[in-house]
C-alpha cells in the first residue's frame, strides 16, 4: 500500500519540480473593424463584426464580413476560422482560416474559404487597437479588405 502511495504522489512532485504551470483559462473578445475593400470587379467599403476565443496558442472565431457601397450590401460571408496566434501579451498576432457561407447583391449564395489575419497593441487589459487583413475565395466573386479594428474582452490573462 505505502509503493502505490508513493507511485501516485511521484508525478505531482515531478510537475512542480520541472516547473510546469496549471493552463491557464482562455481570452476571448468581441471585434469590429471598417476600411477599405474590394471585389473581382471594383472597390468598396469593408466592415466586420464578429468574436474570437483563443486557448494557449489555439484561435477560433466567428464572424460577419461585409462589402458595401453607400446604399447596397454588395456582398457578405458569415463564416467559422480555426487557426493560431501568438500568446496574449501587449501585441498579438492571430491568423485563422474556415468555411464561409457568401451571399452576393443578387441574393446567390455558395460556400467559400474564408481567412484572415490581425495585428493588434493592447490599449488597456480590456481592449485593443489593430489592423485586419481578411478575404473569402468562393464561386460567385473573390472578396477581401484591411480594416482597422477595435477588439474588446479579456484579452490579457489575469
């Protein structure tokens, strides 16, 4: 009985002397971002809006990604991204990549892939200022835009 004891205390002792931590939880925020876009035939204005959660070094994201002119929604994607990005820290990189489903002017729709990738500096352990690049290949037009973005969760872990 003592050795199985002994056996089941060993890896705890092990951790801690080898210096491994407990995980800690994930961040998590709330995006949205304008600028300038385009698509295979002209340009437009870019928006989106959407959220991201990132565990250790592993992102996912949902978002919205639109093109517009002044009175029209020339074409948009809702769309799921998996990918990876640099650890929360006073910059942080991510770029993530999925599925979209795009819907065009004349209301067509099809599946495309969706991507993206953001550069971010934290302004306050809340919230965050940053450049997005993102884009959707699909069947009905090629889309894609950089935006400046305005992030805000927990994006520095406590």
């Amino acid at each position: 009985m003592r050795r199985a004891c002994a056996a089941l205390s060993i890896p705890p002792l092990l951790s801690a002397s080898l210096g491994a931590q407990e995980s800690p939880g994930p961040t998590y925020w709330g995006f949205v971002a304008l600028g300038p876009g385009g698509a295979a035939d002209s340009g437009f204005y870019a928006s989106g809006i959407g959220g991201a959660m990132q565990v250790n070094r592993v992102l996912g994201m949902a978002r919205i990604a639109s093109l517009d002119t002044k009175k029209v929604k020339r074409i948009q994607d809702v769309a799921l991204l998996a990918g990876l990005a640099t650890r929360p820290g006073r910059f942080h990189l991510g770029a993530a990549a999925g599925l979209g489903a795009v819907k065009d002017v004349r209301d067509s729709t099809t599946l495309g892939i969706a991507f993206e990738g953001h550069a971010s500096v934290l302004v306050t352990s809340w919230a965050a200022l940053g450049v997005r690049v993102f884009g959707n290949a699909n069947e009905l037009a090629n889309f894609g835009g950089i935006t400046l973005v305005l992030q805000v969760g927990r994006l520095r872990r406590p």
